[in-house]
C-alpha cells in the first residue's frame, strides 16, 4: 500500500449554518487504504462525507487533498434519497457519472460507452442495462450506484450506508463487491455504517463518532463501546 495521504484533516469542525455539529476532527486516508466511518444515526457521518466533498462548507480547520496527487473523487450517497428521482433505464443512470467528461449537447462519446459498460460488468449488472433503476431490487440498485461512481473514474470512492435496507445476503455481496473493486481499481474507499456487523474484519482503519467525538479505535474497541451504549443507565 502506498504510504501517502490523499486526505488529510486538521482540526476540523463541521456542521450547517455556522453550527458546529463535530469539532477537533484528525485523521487521515492512505492511499489504498479501506476505511469505515461508524457512528449512529444523526452523529455526523453524512455530513462529514458532505465536508470532505466540498459540498458543504469547513466551519474550522483544513482538509487536505492529494499530497502532491490528483483526488477524484467517486460517491455513492444513501440510496432511500435516490429511487424517486430516476425514471431512467440503468445504463442511463451509470452515464450519469460520466457528466462533465464530454462536452454538453453533444453524443456521448464511444470511449465512455465503452466505459461505462466496463463499469456495469465490474458490479455484474451488465446484462440489466436496459432494465428500469426504479424495477430492481434494494442489491441491484445499490450496484449500479456503485457503477455509478466508478464511471467517474474516481481514486476515492466514498459510500454512504452502501448496504442499509437490503437483505442479508445482498448485505454480503455487496461487501465482497465492493472490495473486489478496492483491489482491482486500487481505490481509496471511506464507507458509513451505523451497524458494527457491517463492519469488515479485515478493514484498515475504523473512524468512529462517539458520543460527539471522532477517534480512531479497532473492531474491538467499537465492539465493546457498542455494548456498553445498549446497557440501561
């Protein structure tokens, strides 16, 4: 793995409207490395992930990109906020991340259809291309999110709750998906979770958002931390 950062934050503190929702935020992404993101639900986790995408603003601190290399950046935000707003068929939503690529109004190019179906076979969804996004089931929409985001053709590839609201054995594809795709791609990848079970065992680091804090700490740790918030006070 290499041993540079391609994000980096310093003293951060994020939140909405001058809020400060977490504040003292360090911590950094290897290049290579897989990271997941845990907290409950409302602790932050999205809005960090809006943060480090620039999509909200940093109310304190520094965020770092690169160190000297190009971050591009791949993202694949909670699915309940997307079924609604794609009546299109699923090739048509994975050409969606190849916007900006080509110049507008004109035929997409033939390299990024080209593209676009390396990406729907990398997730197994190439033979859905024409179906309906809104016809598939909770795991195969979450794939073409994730071709999606591979058709941007990032280095960093950031999941929001990639596996939250699909059955269990969807739940264990994706997973292995989506570190087949972290080894063939060489991705950076930062997901959110809310579940320790969703956790991978074999992660590179754990980022957790405790009780208004972000620290790093082992499966171990969130275990155990996990068990002593369940026990009534």
């Amino acid at each position: 793995m290499n041993t540079d950062n391609c994000i980096t934050l310093e003293n951060v503190a994020i939140g909405y409207s001058g809020k400060v929702l977490l504040k003292d935020i360090n911590f950094s992404l290897k290049v290579g490395e897989f990271v997941v993101l845990f907290g409950p639900n409302g602790s932050g986790k999205t809005t960090l992930f809006k943060t480090i995408l620039r999509i909200i603003p940093l109310i304190q601190g520094a965020i770092r990109y690169g160190d000297g290399h190009p971050t591009r950046f791949g993202y694949v935000p909670q699915r309940q906020y997307l079924d609604e707003i794609y009546p299109f068929t699923t090739e048509e939503v994975v050409l969606m991340g190849t916007f900006g690529q080509a110049k507008p109004f004109c035929p997409t190019p033939k390299t990024n259809r080209v593209w676009i179906e390396q990406c729907l076979k990398d997730v197994g969804m190439l033979d859905m291309r024409k179906k309906l996004f809104s016809e598939l089931s909770g795991g195969q929409k979450q794939r073409i999110l994730i071709a999606r985001a591979l058709a941007t053709r990032p280095n960093v590839l950031l999941l929001d709750e990639p596996i939250t609201g699909v059955d269990i054995i969807a739940q264990k594809k994706i997973i292995e998906l989506i570190s087949e795709l972290h080894k063939k791609h060489q991705l950076t990848i930062m997901m959110v979770t809310h579940e320790v079970h969703h956790i991978p065992s074999w992660v590179n680091k754990i980022i957790h958002i405790h009780h208004n804090k972000v620290v790093l700490g082992s499966l171990e740790e969130i275990i155990s931390l996990s068990r002593i918030d369940e026990i009534p006070t």
